[in-house]
C-alpha cells in the first residue's frame, strides 16, 4: 500500500512540473500585467512538485528501513540483517533509488529557488523554473517509463540480496549524495543560462545570482569527489587515491568547467565582461554532469567503479544529455549575439589573469575529455579496441595544472583593468623566499635529491603562503601600521577569507601529492604470527590472528602491533571479510596516523600453512590530499554565508550604467 | 587597447593552449595507451614486446600459483591459453574462472608480465571487453549477470 502512494506521489509529481514548465513559459508570450499571476503559479508549483517527490523518495526510504522483500530493488539490493544505516543508503545504492534522488534534488534546488528567489525579475524566476522543470519531467519520465522504484514482485522472496558489501561503508554512503548534490546543483546555473538566453537578461546582475548556485554546486562537487578518492584509498585495499579511472574523470570533467564557472562568473559580476563566455561554460558544465551521470549508469566504459549498471537505461541519459545540450547549444549559438560585452580591459590585468584561469581549465579539460571518450570513439568506429590508462593524464593534466598555479598567487595580487606584472611580483617576492626556505627546510628534514620533489614542494607552498599573503595584503600588512591593519583584517568580508582557504586549499593538495609521488614508501612481506616487518623506520609485529562473527558478515582479522625506536605506538588491525550472501572477500585495511602521514597495511592472499601475505605502505602527508579539497569545500560554504556582497546595490549599478 | 585587439590577444593565446594540449596529447598517446586484445589475438600477431597490451579473458582453473609476492596464471578466451606473471595488488574478486583485465608487455618467451590486474567490485560484472570477446565466440549468454536475482525472486 505505502510502495503504491509512492509512486502516486512520484507520478503527480510529474504532471505538476509538466504543468510548472508550461505556465513558467507563457511569461515569454504574454503580456507584462499577467507576468505576477503566472509567476505566482509557477513559484507554487515548484514547491509542491519538490514536496510530492521528497514524499515519495522518504516513502522508499522508510520501505528500505523496514526490508520490504516484495519490492523488486530491495530484494536486489538490501538485506534484512544490514545495520539500519546500510538500509538506508542502499537506497541510492541502486539504479532506480539513485535516478529518484537525481530528480528530487532537481526538484529540491527548483523549490529553493522559487522560495527564496524573490528578488528575481519575476520573468526571468518563471522561465529558470520552467526549464528546472522541464528537467524534472525528462528525468522522472525517465524514471515512471523505465525505472520505477517500487516495482512489486509477485512472489515476496524472505530475503534480500545483500547491498554489494564495499557499499557498506559510511563513506561511500555519503558520497553519492553529496556528488549528485554537486553534479544536479549544476542544474541551476543551467536554468539560470538557458532563462538569461530566452529574456535576454545576462548582465552583472546575472552573474550575482548565479554564482551562489554555482559555489554550492562546486563545494559539493569538491567533497564528493574527495570523499569518493577516501573512499577508494581505504575499501579497495589497494592504497591509491586516484586510477584516472573513466567514472572518476566523469567527476572531474564538471569540477574543472564549475572551477571555470566559479571564476568567470566573478569577472562578469565585478566588469560586466565575459558574459557570453560565462554563459556557455553554465551550459557545457551541466552538460558535463550529465555525461558524467550517462557514463556512470550505462556501464558504457571499463572501470572498476562501474556501479548498478545498465546498458539500455544509458539510451535514455544519452536522449536527455542530447537534447538538453542540442537545445542550449543551438539556443546560445542565435541568442549570445544580445549579450552585452562591457568592461574592457588589458590582457595583464586580474581579468586576463582570470580569463587566462579559464582557457587553462578548459584545455585540462578537453585533454580529460579526449583521454576518457578517445576509447568510446575509436570503438564506435570499429577500429579497434583500446584503453587511456594513467600516463596519458599524468602527461597532459599535469604540464597544463602546473603553469595555472604557479600564476595563482600571482593573478591574484593583479588589480582590476589594467596592471603590471613587475609590481604584483615584487609584492610577492618575500612570500617566494619564505616558500623556498620552506622548501629547504623541508628537504634537509627528508635529505631527499628528487629535483621534481623539490618543485612540488615549493609549488605547494608558495600556494599556501601566497593565499595568506593575499589576505594579509588585503588588510594593508606592511603598508599601514600593524595594529590598523590587524583591525582591518578583522573587517575583512568572509568571502575574502573564504577565497584565501580555497586557494590554500589547492595548495595543501600540491603538498599531499608531491610526498605521496616521492617519499611513500612500500612493502610486502609473506608473514606468520611472530614475525615483524619494518617499514620507512617502524616496526610492525604480527600479534594473532582471529575469527570473527558479525551481524551481515565473518571475517579473519590479523593484528598487529605498531612501534618505532622500540616504543609502542598502538595496535593495527587488517581483515578479509566475507559478507553473507556474496561469495567474494573485501579487505578491509589498518590504517595509523602519523602527523599527516599514515602507516597503511592490507592482507594480501591468504595463504597456505597459517602465512599471510601483507602489504605494508608509509603513506608521507596523505590525509592532505583530503585536508586539501576540504578546505576548498569549506570555503565554498564560507563564502556562501557572506551575504554582504550578494544584496545588489542598484544605485550603483544603475549609476555605472550611465558612465557607460 | 581596443574591444578588436583584447579579443584577438585572446584568440591567439587560446589557440596556443590549445595547441600546446594538442601537442600533449599527441605525445601522451605514445605511451598512455592500451590496445585490447584476446590471448589469441596476442599470441597469434607478430609481437611487439614494447607495446604495452591490455588482455581480457577468463582465469583457467587449478592454474592459480603464488610464488611470494608473485602470482601465476593461465587466462584463457577458450581458444588459447597464455601465462600471466603479475606481481602488486591482487583485487579481491579474483578467483579461478573469473574474468579479468590485465595490462602489461608479453616477454619474448611468451609469458604475459602483467602489471595491472583488474576484476571488478561486483562479482556480476564481466568486464565489457571480455564479455565481447565470448559473446563473439558464443559462450555468453545475455542475462547472465541477472542470474542471481532470479535465484532469489524464484
């Protein structure tokens, strides 16, 4: 009975945003004076559309809390004897429930917007609402057509499937919400284009409402993609963070357009330029997510993150990412010719340096692009098969990612119009030496000759000390006397301390992976009880070995004891685990922290005569590859609690007009 | 400056990027990629131990062999059998009959050194290329995979 009121919600929900796109488009037509009414209408029909649906994904939810076996996706995909919280996540750990939470944060972000979008021209509200819409019908069309959630069996088995068991982990619990929250917030800036396009509206004014949007999606995208990489460090068992793998390219390709996104859309809201630019990157970016969703769900490339896999129901994301790109493409292509180009400027100035920021992420990721769809290409032509693997990115991404952050603390010490490169680098010239003696400090700590090292290590640093020079720089260190400029430090907005973690952020990133690349440290040892290995300086003992019992699963743990110079430093524990229900064993590994390092072991093969083979890892500064991305979360969210600069001041704006 | 020269200051500087990322793809190429191949294909063709392979096929039974940290065994696309050598990380999932993907070099005395050994998280998975592979030769049948839903929901 609760699975049929879902779907009813699930299907009304689908006519009412049919509706909502209808009425948000007549605006366009009709005449001024029935511009409130229709608004009103489609501001209404936004909130209720997201409530039916939130009604109808919490009934899924609580049908996946309590096992209901005569549902088709819980039998597959959950277990009566899973802790609640596996339940619950194993309800967008599958093909169906995870389309549901797609639409419903479409839905959700629509709601958002019309609750708190008054300040919007209510034209322009209405039309950004009606092609959310839109993407909420092509989305749960998709769903009610071929992928309904709550598909009865006829038999009622007694038991489920069991979620695949390396699901069951918090962080992979988490980690999909939060990436869809990113790739679906994108959705947003979408609607926010395609409306600009339709009413003609893509001003600074423009740029200041959809930059919020964009942050929120980016920040989310930022922790998805980072818990994502933990996620593989530690359930895999293999200690990599990142495989260049097509599922996670599919991630990054969104990120580095909203990283674009993030930066032009400041240019066209401080200068009124790069507007036609800013709107076909909101554009390509969600279309970007949408090919991420298409090459996660159709199976369509090889990788080992190939999750709830369907060929079939790839066609259809194929259809939709189609459409919606033909139809926003096509519609910028006769519209951006309308775009008002203001603003212009010196290529030495911070919009070149802005500009410059952008083309280089785009060309990062039109060699991500190639490198993840060259395979798909030269299938679909039927040449022969082949793979991208790791190098290719390694030797593309990186040359491109390295000039970008050198000019990072330097771009940003660029005044607006027009500047000289000779003054923002004598600006910088104290933040170069502490970052080079830094660097010494860091290699006689080491006493390690790798020259490519030593240029990671400084890169990392000088981003480090060059966001908080650029802080310090706002508040006038050095210029004014001291106390003054502490006062102003004070004074400074959150969005300009928000600004300094997130580039910080990049760099403490540059940091984590110039240790991991030189200084990490590897053995693998055939062992049995007694017998020690040491590693990077520590001792690892092999204490016992256990059996254990738990509620979904056995596993045979090995302990371990920890010390360095002979004292102590606590237990470490790895097991292969065996989950009731899947044949096939996990490894769940033994991690210890070390200031930012770790100390990082995996049972290998177990073998035969009681040996057990161990893989053992001193993991230098690794926590800052997570450390890293985590601050330029928090400085996405930062940023979006300073509403200081967001209140349009129209008088300016308008006073600005008339300068023009 | 004037609106015609910024914009061409930044066509040129766009098309040299872009330029430059061309060059770096081109030049990744060399070595950055696999061609895909069954262990007849491998065996049969002139070899080119430089050129790094990627092969897909099936773990033969009772050929699994550890010897310290290396591992032995005979993958088959049931037409041809080829020695692998692997040594580093072996996934879970693999087991004897399982498929996986590896990538490596095949030596002169035609022993496959692996150095990237792939089976997949879900033990319903087939990796794409070896599904093609046995569905070319038959031995695949379509809904293969959905074969344990079915046992439960029976």
């Amino acid at each position: 009975m609760l699975a049929e009121f879902g779907q009813f919600a699930l299907i009304l929900s689908f006519a009412i945003a049919l509706f909502q796109m209808v009425i948000g488009l007549l605006p366009l037509m009709q005449h001024a004076d029935k511009h409130n009414m229709l608004g009103a209408i489609t501001n209404r029909a936004a909130v209720l559309q997201a409530i039916l649906l939130a009604l109808s994904f919490v009934i899924l939810l609580l049908l996946f809390a309590s096992s209901d076996f005569s549902l088709k996706i819980i039998v597959e995909h959950s277990h009566s004897q899973k802790p609640l919280f596996y339940k619950l996540a194993a309800t967008w750990g599958n093909h169906e429930g995870s389309i549901l939470l797609f639409s419903l944060i479409i839905s959700l972000l629509g709601a958002c917007l019309s609750l708190f979008g008054g300040k919007l021209d209510i034209k322009f509200l209405s039309t950004t609402l009606a092609i959310q819409a839109m993407l909420a019908v092509a989305i749960l069309g998709f769903i009610i057509f071929t992928s309904n959630p709550f598909e009865r069996l006829n038999i009622v088995p007694i038991e489920g499937n069991n979620l695949n068991p390396l699901l069951q982990d918090w962080a992979l619990a988490v980690h999909p919400p939060l990436l869809y929250l990113g790739y679906v917030g994108l959705s947003i800036p979408f609607s926010f284009a395609i409306a600009a396009l339709l009413t003609e509206k893509a001003d600074e004014e423009w740029a200041k409402w959809v930059r919020p949007w964009t942050l929120f999606a980016w920040a989310c995208l930022t922790g998805g993609i980072a818990l994502g990489s933990y996620w593989a460090y530690y359930e895999l068992g293999w200690g990599g963070f990142w495989f260049w793998d097509p599922v996670e390219n599919a991630s990054l390709m969104p990120w580095l357009a909203t990283t674009a996104l993030l930066h032009s859309a400041i240019v066209m809201e401080k200068r009124g330029a790069l507007g036609s630019w800013t709107i076909l990157l909101a554009i390509v970016a969600f279309g970007l997510s949408l090919l991420g969703t298409f090459l996660v769900r159709s199976g369509i490339l090889t990788s080992v993150h190939a999750f709830a896999v369907d060929p079939e129901r790839g066609t259809v994301i194929l259809a939709i990412l189609f459409y919606f790109m033909a139809g926003g493409l096509s519609l910028y292509a006769f519209k951006s010719g309308h775009i008002k180009q203001r603003g212009v400027f010196a290529p030495i100035s911070r919009e070149g340096a802005l500009l410059l920021n952008n083309l280089i992420l785009s060309v990062m990721l039109v060699t991500v692009f190639v490198g993840t769809l060259y395979p798909l290409f030269i299938d679909a032509i039927g040449a022969s098969k082949l793979s991208v693997g790791a190098p290719f990115f390694n030797q593309t991404f990186i040359p491109l990612a390295v000039p970008l952050l050198i000019l990072l603390p330097i771009g940003n010490m660029l005044p607006w119009k027009k500047a000289d490169f000779l003054v923002a680098m004598k600006k910088l010239i104290w933040v170069f030496l502490l970052a080079f003696a830094t660097m010494l400090m860091f290699l006689y700590l080491t006493g390690h000759r790798d020259i490519l090292a030593w240029a990671a290590v400084l890169l990392g640093v000088w981003l480090v000390f060059g966001a908080v020079w650029e802080i310090l720089y706002s508040a006038r260190f050095g210029q004014i006397e001291w106390h003054l400029a502490l006062r102003r430090l004070f004074n400074l907005r959150r969005a300009k301390f928000a600004v300094m973690l997130a580039h910080m952020g990049v760099g403490v990133l540059v940091l984590g992976l110039a240790a991991m690349s030189a200084w990490r440290v590897q053995n693998i040892q055939e062992m049995t009880v007694g017998d020690k290995m040491s590693i990077a300086g520590f001792e690892l003992e092999f204490d016992n070995v256990q059996n254990q019992t738990a509620s979904n699963y056995n596993e045979i743990v090995g302990n371990f004891t920890l010390s360095k110079d002979g004292v102590n430093l606590g237990n470490l524990a790895t097991a292969k685990r065996r989950y009731l229900k899947r044949s096939s064993p996990t490894t769940e590994v033994g991690l210890y922290n070390h200031y930012f390092g770790q100390i990082y072991i995996a049972f290998g093969v177990l073998g035969e005569n009681n040996k057990v083979q161990l893989r053992a890892y001193y993991n230098p500064l690794v926590l800052f590859i997570w450390l890293g991305p985590l601050l330029m979360m928090l400085g996405g969210f930062l940023s979006l609690t300073d509403r200081r600069g967001r209140k349009v001041n129209r008088a300016a704006l308008k006073q600005q007009a008339q300068h023009v | 400056m004037t609106r015609k020269q910024q914009r061409f200051t930044f066509i040129i500087v766009g098309l040299a990027l872009l330029g430059l990322a061309t060059g770096l793809i081109l030049t990744a190429m060399e070595d950055g990629i696999s061609f895909f191949k069954t262990p007849t294909e491998i065996l049969t063709e002139k070899t080119d131990s430089q050129k790094r392979s990627r092969i897909g096929g099936l773990v033969m039974d009772n050929s699994v062999k550890h010897q310290g940290s290396l591992l032995k065994f005979d993958i088959t696309d049931n037409q041809s059998e080829l020695k692998v050598e692997y040594e580093g990380v072996v996934p879970d999932l693999f087991k004897e009959g399982q498929g996986v993907v590896l990538e490596g070099y095949l030596s002169q005395d035609k022993i496959f050194l692996a150095d990237s050994l792939l089976a997949k998280h879900d033990e319903n998975y087939m990796p794409k290329e070896v599904a093609d592979s046995l569905k070319a030769q038959g031995h695949w049948q379509e809904g293969d995979t959905k074969a344990e839903v079915q046992k439960v929901s029976e």
